[in-house]
C-alpha cells in the first residue's frame, strides 16, 4: 500500500480540490450538519490559498486524496469565549476535508500529524482549530488527537459560532 505525502496544492489540483470540499460539504449535510453550507470554502479561497502556499494537498500515488490549509494566525481567535491553552504562539488548521474514497484510511490523522510538524518546524507551541458543534465526526477526532475544547468563537464570515479547540506541542 502507497503511503500518504503532504504538499503545497498546485494550481492543476484546483478541480479535485473542488470536488473533495464539494463532497464533504453534502456529507455534512446529509448529517444535518450546517457547516460549509454556504460559499465557504469556494472556488475563488480554494485559488486564493493555493497561490499563497497555504492550501496542503494530501496524496496517496499522486491522487489528491484530502485539502487543508493553515494559518499562521486567526483573528477570529482573538475574541474566544473561553480561555485558549497557550498565549498564542499558534498554527491554524482549516479547510480540512477528506475526498470519499478515502475515508476511513487513517488520511485525516495523516493531516495533522503534518500540521503539528509543521508548527514544531515554524516555532509554533501549538495548533488550533475550530469546527460546528454538531461536527460529531470531526470532534470526536480532535479529541482522540489530544486537542482541548477551549471555547466559542464567532466567525468574521458570518457563519455563526464555531467550537475552539488546542493542541500543545
């Protein structure tokens, strides 16, 4: 079996990012899920990220099999009700999605094995990241990946509240 490498997204993977972000926005619905029910992610923050090196494409033989990107800091986080775990020497993860063929193939732990790397190599004493409440499927991995709930925060895109969780590294 091909393992799993992780890389900046290429402006040629553009289409089957398309298609991952499009596929997981319907499972999340079809699970009453209202994340990502709106424009976001959308065609034009899929170009955006991708031209700025902030969109990692996850590849197993060369297929992109999952997206995700990363931030080096989220406004949104600034005004969290709660209390994060560190003082925020931070990576953000976003976007994450996983293409159907590929669930269940170990693709999403794959992704943040690569973004505590990441923030190790960065200087980073942490990652964060944010989902819906009722993002069962994604909280129950945060958690078994060691991150903290923290509190709420509230999205500048108007897309509601958001659970805020941390990793320490």
């Amino acid at each position: 079996m091909q393992t799993f490498t992780c890389s900046p997204a290429r402006a040629d993977d553009a289409e089957r990012i398309l298609y991952i972000i499009s596929s997981a926005r319907a499972r999340l619905a079809a699970h009453g899920i209202p994340q990502w029910q709106g424009e976001y992610p959308s065609a034009a923050f899929v170009a955006e990220k991708t031209a700025a090196g902030r969109m990692y494409a996850v590849r197993r033989g060369g297929e992109v099999a999952a997206v995700f990107t990363v931030e080096e800091y989220e406004p949104d986080y600034a005004a969290i009700r709660g209390a994060w775990l560190t003082a925020g020497n931070y990576l953000a993860v976003h976007a994450v999605a996983v293409a159907p063929e590929f669930l269940g193939s170990g693709c999403a732990k794959f992704i943040f094995r690569n973004a505590f790397d990441m923030a190790r190599e960065r200087g980073r004493g942490s990652v964060r990241i944010d989902t819906h409440e009722l993002n069962a499927p994604m909280r129950g991995l945060l958690r078994s990946l060691g991150f903290e709930y923290c509190g709420m925060v509230t999205l500048s895109s108007g897309d509601g509240d958001r659970m805020a969780f941390e990793r320490t590294l």
